[in-house]
C-alpha cells in the first residue's frame, strides 16, 4: 500500500495528473493516512482558516467554525447548521420548462417537464454549483446526508473532534 504525498494528492484533486496514475490511486487500497491528506490538500486551497472536517462536495465542506460546525462553501459563505440542509440556503435555479430544460439538453432527449424539473444549488456568494437533482415537480428538496462526525473520528480516523 502506498503513502502519497500531498503533492500528489493536490495533483488529483486538480485533475492534473495523467489518467494511467489517477485510476491506479483510484483503484488500489487507502493507505490510512489519505483522508488526512486530503483535507490537508483542501485546507491549504481555501482562505479562511475554520478546521476543515468533512467535504461535502469538491468546494463545499463541513468545517469547525467559531459558532460551532457549520457547512460552508470555499468561497467562506456559511450555510449554517451542518444538521440543517444547506440547500435550503442556497440559491436554487429551477429548470421546469421546455426552454430551461433545451439550454443543457441541447437534442431530442429533453425530459418532460410535467414529469421532472432539474435544480440547481448555487452558493449565493460565488455562484459555484455545489449540487443538481433531477426530481418530480413539488418533490421535496433532498437532504444527502447528515454524518455522525464523532463517530467517524473517533472510530474511523482515530482523532476525537473538539466540542461543538
């Protein structure tokens, strides 16, 4: 099992290595030490300087901030509560018309809008599209995940967190 440095890890996660070495990382055993890399890598990337916990996404993060834990975006923009659905303080654009629909199903493959509609999440600070659903009209907006960060320190990686 190999160790990669952070050199590489930031590597991959920019995309910049070439397909033969990132599908060997991809495919071949963690070493223990990869996940704390990784934030390493990403809290190296951002400008502010709450804990990193959890990515949520590849710009959107669970991090440890000054009123507690928060999910926010790498712009800084604080959603709130990571128990709340961050989505909710989103800027959210619906697509559920034959014309929204056309701009990103450019052929004859567009859905029906009476069937499904697409949206959108966009931090309202940077604009950076953080998410997509393609659901049903009226289907509520999905809450991905709520992680039990504890457990997964303190079973997982070995390292208890600080309070909330």
């Amino acid at each position: 099992m190999t160790a990669y440095g952070t050199e590489i890890i930031r590597d991959l996660i920019a995309g910049q290595l070439p397909w033969h070495q990132t599908k060997h990382i991809m495919s071949a055993y963690k070493d223990e030490t990869r996940f704390l890399t990784y934030l390493k890598v990403v809290q190296d990337r951002v400008k502010w300087s709450d804990r990193i916990l959890l990515p949520v996404g590849p710009h959107l993060f669970i991090v440890q901030s000054g009123h507690g834990r928060v999910t926010k975006c790498e712009c800084g923009h604080d959603f709130g509560n990571y128990r709340r659905n961050w989505k909710l303080s989103a800027l959210i654009h619906v697509r559920n018309d034959r014309e929204s629909l056309r701009e990103i199903y450019p052929n004859n493959d567009i859905p029906d809008p009476e069937w499904m509609e697409i949206r959108e999440f966009l931090c309202p600070s940077c604009g950076t599209l953080h998410e997509v659903e393609a659901c049903p009209p009226g289907y509520p907006v999905l809450f991905d995940f709520e992680p039990d960060l504890d457990g997964f320190y303190r079973d997982w990686l070995k390292a208890p967190l600080s309070e909330e």
